[in-house]
C-alpha cells in the first residue's frame, strides 16, 4: 500500500525537495458504496493531470513536448487560446509552464506535440564533528581520502561562498527561482535564472528578511557536505522562490518543480565539462509516499532528469523527510535517488525521520552544527542534515576508485556504502547507517541494532509526543523556541523543511547593560496525539475565530501537513488557509460535492492530529489509507458520491482510538 499520504505530492522548495517519482494502482472496492452513486463524467485528456480540467480559477502548469524544437510553435498556439499565458519558456529545453484555465490547459492537450501537462508543483527543504566520527569520515581523511578531484552538487537555497568552514571550494554557481504573482525571484539579478559568479548568493537581497536569512539551509547542507569530503569542489544551485505571504503575513521560500527540472538539465550538461561531478544533494522534497513513485505520472519527468544525471555516473541523494511516517516524498520515494533518514549518535531513529524500505540509508542528522551565512554557525536537525553525509561520502568513495581503479559508477559507489552499514532495524526493516570508512576499507559491517517504535527511550516514529505543536489545552506544554535540552531524553527538534527562518541574536547597544535576546529556533511541525477524531463540522469550529480549542500554529501545522499528504488539498479544494479550511468544512451549500470534499478534508485533519492512522481498518477489507485514496482519485475525477463520504464520516471522522 502506498502512503502518498498515499497521494501526496507538492514540490515547496523552501530547501527541501525530494526528487523521486509507479501506474496507478487499482481503486480498493469499497463494499458501502452502491453503483448509482457513481457520477458520470466527460474524461479528461489522457495527457492532462487528473483534476487540472475542472480547474476553473486557473493554474500554473508544466506542458512537456516531444522535443525542445517545438517549444516556439506551441507557445504560440498556447497564447492564442482564452485567459492563458506563458509565463516561462526555457530555451533548449523540453517543457514551457503555462497559466491557463482547465479548459484551456485541456484544449492545448490536444495538440499532437504535446506530450502531457502537469501542475508545476512546489517543494519545501528538509541540521558535526561526533557524527564524523561516528561515520568514520575521520580516520579516512588521515588516510588522504577527502574527496579530491570530485565535485558536488548542492541543489537548495543558495550558499554563502564566502564561509570560512567552505574552504573556498564553492566554484560554480547558477540560479533558477520562479517569479509569479506574490512570488520572487531569489536570484541576486531578479529574475528567473542566473549563471554569473555569485548567482546562488544566500545573501542576495531577496534571502532577507529584516535579521532573518530565508536562505540558510543551503548553506547549512554544503557545510555538512563539506566536512565529510573537504577535498571535493562544490557547485551550488539556488532553487526557491521567494513567497511574501506563506501565513500571517510571514514570507518563507518554496522551489518549483520546473526550477528543479532546469536545475537537473543544468547538471547533466555540466557533467560534459566536469567529469569529477560525483553526487547531487537534494535536501528537499513533496508528498509523501509508502513505496516506490515511480509509476506516478506526475513524476516522470522527475524520474527522468534523475535517470539521465545516474546515466552519466552522478548519484542524487534525497532526504525522505520529516512526517515522521513509513516512506519518502519526491524526489526520495523514486529508485533513481539515494534515499536518506535520520539517526542520532546512539543510532536511535528520532520521532520525525521517515523510515522504511523506501530509504537507503541512515545518517546522522540530529543537533548537527555546521555553517550559516555571515560566517555563523547553527545546530539543526533533520533528514536534510542526514542527506549531504552521503553526499560527502560518495565523493570520497570516488576519488579512492579513481586512485585504485575501481569500479566508480554510481551504483558502485552507493552499494559499497550500504554494505558497508551498519543495520538498524526497525519497525520490521533494515536500513544500513552510514558507515564511510567500513565502505572505503571493505570491512564487514558493525552488528546490527533493532529497536521497536515506542519504546522507552527510543524517540521512534510510533510516538510523535514531542512535537513543538500544542495538542490539547491543559497538556504538558513544549518548550519555547529557543529553550535549551533540559535532560538526555529530551528529542531533538528537527528544522522545518517548507519553511526555513531564523532570527539571528541581537546584542544591545554597549552603553546599556549588556542584553542579549534570545534566539528563535524554527518550529517544526509534526502530527499531533490527539486521543479523539473530529467530525467535519467540529474542525469548522476549530476553524472559526474564537471558538475553538487548538491554535492558530497548529491548525496551519495540520493544514501544511494535509497539503504536502493530499492531491485535493489545497491544490484543488483551496483549503490552504484557515479561512479557506473553515469554507470547505461548513460549506455555505450543501451538495454532493461540498458534503463529499468536507467529509474528505476532515479525514486527512483527523490523521494530521493522530487520531487516526492510514493502516487502521475501517472495515474487513479496508483500510483508512484505502479509503482516502479512493475518495482523492474519485474527486479527481469529478465523482462525489454519497457512500464515500458517508463512510468517511462514519468510520474515519467518528471513530476512537
């Protein structure tokens, strides 16, 4: 069964973007539901994403053609069609991204030259010395083996060259930021794509926000990177944009999928002229997938630029993300991707790493200190801490295959660190930890380690209990922003991966007495633990000003959960804001749409809180994740039927735990 949170896929690079992309599985009957609910309707274009033809307001999508050459003629036909324009247009490449109503979108998919039209989604960004050590990048550096001669990819938010734990290593950089409307570019030139000498600058003016750097995770992730492999040149890549209102008037970066997919056509024509490019890091991702998402045809183009970057002896390394659940968002959930989840020093698996057979390895990704921009350091954790330790690694390997003449292709270079590892098991399966000297000398991996979810001890994914978020009035509260560990047993608070913000410490002016604020730490959002579901109309209370119990940080919690984990939210029912949310929970008309999507939302809210687990039956033969999955491909495609909603709101949105 795949989690997608089962179908989940929204690409916001705020430094996070996963990069992996499996046909669609076949519809779980559901025994409730009788055939004279089903709603007959017209089918949509083959080429044309599920659900983008009943798009009435208009959305940005990527139109994919046959071949590069046909690009000017079908921009051209695109213009001539109503309330639809093109708003990027590569050259020399395969796809132009176009604004245009469902209609139009379906109109310009007849046309033979193109090949499909997706929605150009947005994906969001996923924190040393102990934990080189723990992976041996130590004693294989006082052996010679650092990297020299290979080159690295950081594909995030830009870096800052001049960082003195860089090394001055950073020697190329290029820019592909998305301007649209409440959107800019984060290219210093401000506009959607730079090569120059400092194109990737995470001190360009629009990474600034007052004291905040919206572009530190780059910088944070090449500093990883860097410490594993110091030898190896580094090319960084800036792909967020630069959103001036993610919430309360909060700005916060997000990338593109057509950045993502210049910035990997850019690295595969590199590799012609840097032979040494080794490895790309992708600390970055969308969605949420239990298996592989190869089959998904919203990711094929993904799956693509990865295959043809792996063609040429260059590996992507992906963090799996920070839900905390079985599985991996994109570009991680694709096979092409060396996926990555997080560990602590004591190879215990934190409570929000994802974790399953999707991953390839663990490595150390909790309380990592490594640069920021303005020459500063931060301790952060997460799987895009975790993902540039591969990187680093797999730059090491290369060079000592370049010296011994082994075999240096990529899956070479990966299947010698996941023997390498050592196994931890857990919650049934194995994932190698990192382990770059065992790799680089052939030993025989460190005995294994199996711990079980929950237990006492081990912040595994089966208690969530840690999070920043607020659960019910009168719970035990978290600790502020900021608030140093209080014991060994306290759990790591992983950066958040759409959305990266940090306030930097203000020191008074000399002549008062010296005062210093104390710094913000982002808030990472993870599922609540919530004993108790909620019917549609008690989350439109929630929802509503002044009535209800839980708060405003963590409503937009559950809310930027269901949008990465659902393909209808927000996407298609517009339920990204609390306002929004509260419209699609008490619609002003009941019909057999607003019913069928109120009762949906609800569903996905519900297991947002952790009332509710996708594995939970809710009858013989089906299960929650089932259930929401047959409901999301059925809105997709126009069907709102009774029973469906009925059984949500009777065996997901009223059910105990």
């Amino acid at each position: 069964m795949r989690l997608r949170a089962l179908v989940a896929q929204v690409i916001v690079l705020g430094v996070v973007f996963c990069v992996v992309f499996c046909g669609t599985p076949a519809v779980p009957a559901l025994a409730e539901e009788p055939p004279a609910e089903t709603v007959q309707t017209t089918p949509e274009p083959e080429k044309l994403e599920a659900g983008l033809v009943s798009d009435e307001d208009g959305a940005r999508a990527i139109v994919e053609l046959a071949v590069p050459a046909q690009a000017e003629q079908v921009a051209g036909e695109a213009r001539l069609l109503p309330e639809t324009d093109v708003v990027l247009q590569p050259q020399d490449t395969s796809f132009i991204v176009v604004q245009g109503t469902g209609e139009s979108l379906a109109e310009l998919a007849k046309d033979p030259r193109v090949v499909s039209i997706r929605r150009d989604r947005t994906y969001s960004p996923s924190s040393l010395a102990s934990g080189l050590t723990l992976v041996g990048a130590d004693r294989a550096h006082a052996e010679g083996a650092d990297g020299r001669g290979t080159t690295i990819a950081i594909v995030d938010t830009g870096i800052d060259a001049a960082h003195p734990a860089l090394g001055s290593k950073v020697v190329r950089q290029a820019c592909f930021s998305v301007v649209d409307e409440g959107v800019r570019s984060l290219c210093p030139n401000g506009q959607e794509s730079d090569t120059s000498e400092r194109a990737a600058d995470a001190a360009a003016p629009a990474c600034l926000d007052g004291q905040v750097n919206l572009c530190e995770h780059g910088t944070h992730v090449a500093g990883i990177a860097h410490a594993v492999a110091p030898g190896a040149d580094i090319v960084a890549l800036q792909v967020f944009s630069r959103v001036d209102d993610c919430g309360a008037g909060e700005p916060c970066v997000t990338a593109y999928e057509s950045s993502l997919l210049l910035a990997l056509e850019y690295l595969t024509r590199l590799k012609d002229t840097v032979p040494g490019l080794v490895a790309v890091n992708m600390s970055l991702g969308g969605g949420l997938y239990g298996a592989s998402c190869d089959g998904e045809p919203e990711v094929q183009e993904m799956r693509g630029r990865l295959g043809a970057l792996l063609a040429k002896g260059v590996a992507t390394v992906a963090a799996a993300g920070n839900e905390g659940s079985p599985g991996a968002g994109v570009p991680g959930c694709l096979s092409g991707a060396v996926t990555v989840g997080a560990t602590d020093d004591a190879d215990r698996v934190p409570d929000w790493s994802n974790h399953g057979s999707v991953l390839d390895l663990f490595a150390p990704g909790v309380d990592v200190d490594s640069s920021v921009p303005g020459g500063r350091t931060e301790i952060y954790s997460g799987t895009s801490m975790s993902t540039p330790h591969v990187t680093g690694a797999l730059a090491v390997l290369a060079q000592r295959a370049a010296e011994t003449g082994a075999d240096a292709s990529a899956g070479a270079l990966t299947g010698r660190l996941t023997a390498a590892g050592r196994p931890i098991v857990y919650d049934g399966v194995a994932v190698p930890r990192l382990d770059l000297y065992g790799a680089l000398t052939g030993a025989a991996p460190s005995p294994g380690v199996t711990q079980n979810p929950g237990d006492p001890g081990d912040p595994g994914p089966g208690d969530p209990g840690d999070s920043d978020v607020p659960e019910e009035p009168g719970d035990d509260p978290s600790p502020e922003p900021g608030t140093p560990p209080v014991g060994p047993t306290q759990a790591p608070v992983p950066i958040p991966l759409p959305t990266v913000t940090v306030t930097v410490t203000v020191t008074a002016d000399p002549v008062d007495p010296p005062a210093v604020a104390a710094p913000v730490r982002p808030t990472m959002c993870v599922r609540g633990t919530s004993k108790k579901t909620l019917s549609a109309a008690k989350w439109a209370a929630e929802f509503g000003t002044g009535k209800g119990t839980l708060t405003d940080a963590t409503l937009r919690c559950y809310l930027g959960m269901v949008g990465k984990a659902s393909r209808v939210f927000p996407e298609l029912g517009g339920a990204s804001t609390p306002a929004a949310a509260r419209r699609v929970l008490k619609p002003a008309k009941r019909t057999k749409r607003t019913v069928f999507e109120s009762e949906l939302l609800a569903a996905w809210l519900n297991w947002a809180s952790g009332s509710v687990n996708l594995t939970a039956r809710v009858n013989e033969t089906t299960s929650v994740g089932d259930a929401l999955t047959t409901a999301e491909v059925r809105r997709l495609r126009g069907s709102f039927p009774s029973a469906s909603a009925s059984l949500l709101g009777r065996h997901v949105n009223a059910r105990r735990t």
